[in-house]
C-alpha cells in the first residue's frame, strides 16, 4: 500500500510538472523599423550631462548610447558619439561627492583637471562663449548638445553661441553659419530618437523666473514640426519624447521652505515665516515682484545658499535678517514661486500636446516621459531588483546637479525608449540591465 502511494505521489508530481507551461522569451527582431543607422537629436540629456558638466563617463553612458547597445542584436548599426579624449576626460568640469556634513547634508567639488576648455571667444552683443577641444571624427550619430532650444534649431548663428555645439563642427569660432536642423540631416540616416524641448522651460525654471524666457507656445509648435518634418523627409522612423515636469525634479524638491523655517525656528522659536521675492501675477510677461511669506507651493532651487538665512543684509530699512523680513527677502532667482510654478507647467502641457499631435501624425513612437517621472517621484520603481525613487542621491537616477541623470537614470530612460519603438513598430529590442549601470558614486 505504501508503494502505491509513492508509485501516485511521483506519477502526479511528474504530470505537474509536465503540464507545466515553458516560458519562452521571443526573439529580439527589427519588427518594420530599419536601426542599422540610429542618429539621437537633443540636447544635455541626450549628450549624457551629469553632475553639473559633460565629462567622457557621462557620455559613454548616455541614453542613446545605451539604445544603441541594445539595438545592436536587431540590426543596429554603430553608434558614433564626440567623446572627449582620456587626457581631456572631465569635459567641461562637473560636481564630485566628497563627503556629508554632521547634518547629512552632501559636500560636494568641482572636478577642475583633465578639461577639455580651450578658452573663450567674446562674442559682441552675447557675451563670453567657453570653447571646448574639437571633435574631429568624420561619423557621429549622437547630436546631443547641452543648453539648444528647439528655438536655436533654425539659428545659423548657433554654433558661434554654444561652445558644446561648436565643438561638432568645422571650421573656427565665430565663423560657423550652419542651422542645427541642418547638420543633422545633413547625412542619410534610417532611424532617430527626438527628445528637443526640454531646456525651452527649464531655463525659465532652473532660473526662478528671473532669466530665460518660457518659449512661445506657437513658435515651439512651429519648430516642433518644422523639426519632425526634416526628420521624417525620406519616410524614416523614429522616437520622440515628451518634456518632464521641470517643477517635480530634485532641483525643486530638495530643499524646502519648511526645512529651512524649522532649522531656523531651532534657534529662534519666534520666527513664523521665511519670506520671498514672489511674481505677482501668472503671465509669462509679467515682471511685478512683491515680498511676501513663502509657502509649501514655493519651490527653491537646489543651489540657494541656506547658510545666509538670518545673516544680516543691508537694506533701505537697515540692517536685516537676510529671508526673514519682508524687506529683506530671499531673491527670485532662488524661488519658483506658486505663480511661476503654475505659468511653467501651462507650457509644459502645451509644449507636451504638441509633441504627441506632430508624433501622432507622422505614426512616430512616443516616450511619455512627462507621465513617467511623475509616476517615478510619486511611487518609486523597482527595476532588475534596484529599487529607485526621484530623491536627490539616494534615489539613483538623478545626478548631483538635481537635473540630469546618473548612468542609472540614463539605462531607465533608454529603456522607457526602447519599450516606446518595440510597441509602435513591432519590434523586439532586449531592454537593458539597470543594475549594470551606476547611481550617484560615492566617496
């Protein structure tokens, strides 16, 4: 009796496991898109910016290139980037962590070695352009340049503005009369990624309002298609993406208004309210400042000096604690006050509507990236068992400059990317392993 039930034990055993569907991983295939050359449009994020610069790590873990690996088991071709030479390896000098204070706040340097600056060119009526050593390649697939706007794309003056920008090009500075569109395209290419948009708010926000200028709803939608147009002359595929919620990045969420007041209120328990220099109006043309209390709608930027808070500053009404009177208040360039917050995600949308409309109409893939890193700052991720989050250096996918991404953030973004072609086109491109990529290095 007891062999029979061993002898039906294992019999059922096997049949379960018999009956036990295989899972098979399909494929990688090109689906109806040709990647044998992949070209990337745009600027800092594309380049592979981080930490305040763009250095030869950041581009070597650029997004596109990280596209571009993966695309390479479905046909993908090279993938040909500028990157700067092992003896000018630091680029343009970026942020390093060194360190954390006895409060946990980061110590951070600047990298000032091994640059690849060659000095600046004045350029009348604009101002000092820092020069980079030249790229000198005859190929290059990655068109990411840091500070364009898509208003620059049309500019044939741009490559004597954007030192990053000149460096791609021949010829000398102050000489350069080529429209980025037109480089571009200027050789055949089957297949592109567009992410162009970004810096037309994030300068207007990155400056509290204060310095750039929000680009006009109509030219960007103008531009935008003109662009995707171009892109698209001899019926090529490719994918675009939508521009991020500039207000929900680390730069603006780091540190707050009510941080600030309780590391005051410490010291001084009568102290209410920490004031600001706020725009009085929510017009992109408005220029009315007035002082008032901030509040949790009040964002400050990543960079505001938290030390000088109640230090005394001279005033008409004398001397005063700096950020703690109305007549001493922190200054615009340091605030995204609520006005400017909402101003800045009106344009957002209506850049981000234009995007899908163009990419809809052209049947062109489209990253939500907008969506994405919402969802990312509102409940995290876990990818290939790392768990990641929007927070400025624990979170792993934002740099030390609070806007750009490390080569984490970089390899989530590109497959965000790849997962936009492979359901637009039918295509099967492997996504990345995130947890071969790093977050913020630590000292």
């Amino acid at each position: 009796m007891k062999n029979f039930k061993l002898y039906l034990y294992i019999l059922l055993l096997t049949g379960l496991y018999a009956c036990k569907p295989s899972v098979q991983t399909p494929a990688p295939s090109h689906g109806s898109a040709d990647f044998s050359r992949y070209i990337s449009v745009g600027n800092s994020l594309t380049a592979g910016y981080a930490d305040g610069g763009l250095y030869l790590e950041g581009q070597q873990n650029s997004y596109p290139s990280i596209i571009a690996k993966q695309m390479a088991s479905v046909g993908g071709g090279s993938f040909t980037q500028p990157l700067f030479a092992d003896a000018q390896a630091n680029g343009s000098g970026y942020l390093q962590l060194t360190g954390f204070t006895a409060t946990g706040s980061p110590i951070t340097a600047s990298v000032t070695t091994n640059l690849a600056v060659t000095g600046q060119t004045a350029i009348p009526g604009f101002g000092n352009v820092i020069t980079y050593a030249k790229y000198t390649g005859t190929d290059l697939n990655n068109y990411g340049v840091p500070g364009i706007k898509l208003l620059h794309v049309t500019l044939a003056s741009y490559g004597n503005l954007n030192g990053f920008y000149e460096r791609l090009l021949t010829g000398a500075e102050g000489t350069h009369n080529t429209a980025y569109l037109d480089f571009i395209t200027a050789k055949p290419f089957t297949f592109f990624s567009n992410w162009l948009g970004n810096n037309d708010a994030l300068g207007y926000a990155t400056s509290g309002g204060a310095g750039d200028l929000l680009t006009d709803k109509g030219t960007f939608a103008a531009l935008y298609s003109a662009v995707m147009t171009k892109l698209t002359a001899s019926g090529q595929k490719g994918v675009v993406a939508t521009i991020p919620d500039v207000t929900s990045i680390p730069y603006f969420n780091t540190v707050t208004v009510a941080a600030i007041l309780a590391g005051v209120q410490k010291a001084n328990p009568a102290v209410q309210a920490l004031f600001i220099n706020a725009k009085s109006d929510a017009t992109a043309a408005g220029t009315t400042y007035a002082a008032r209390p901030a509040t949790a709608n009040d964002l400050i930027v990543l960079t505001f000096p938290t030390a000088k808070i109640g230090t005394l500053v001279s005033t008409p009404a004398g001397m005063l604690p700096y950020g703690l009177t109305p007549y001493s208040p922190i200054e615009n360039q340091y605030v995204l006050d609520a006005n400017e917050v909402a101003l800045t995600k009106d344009y957002v949308i209506a850049y981000n509507n234009t995007i899908k409309s163009v990419a809809a109409s052209k049947n062109i893939a489209v990253n939500d990236m907008y969506t994405f890193l919402n969802n990312l700052k509102a409940h995290g991720l876990v990818v290939d068992g790392v768990s990641l989050s929007s927070a400025y250096i624990s979170g792993g996918i934002f740099s030390l400059d609070g806007v750009h991404l490390t080569p984490r953030g970089y390899s989530v973004v590109a497959n965000e990317f790849i997962k936009a072609i492979n359901t637009q086109y039918g295509s099967n491109i492997p996504l990345a392993n995130v947890a071969n990529y790093r977050g913020v290095k630590f000292p």
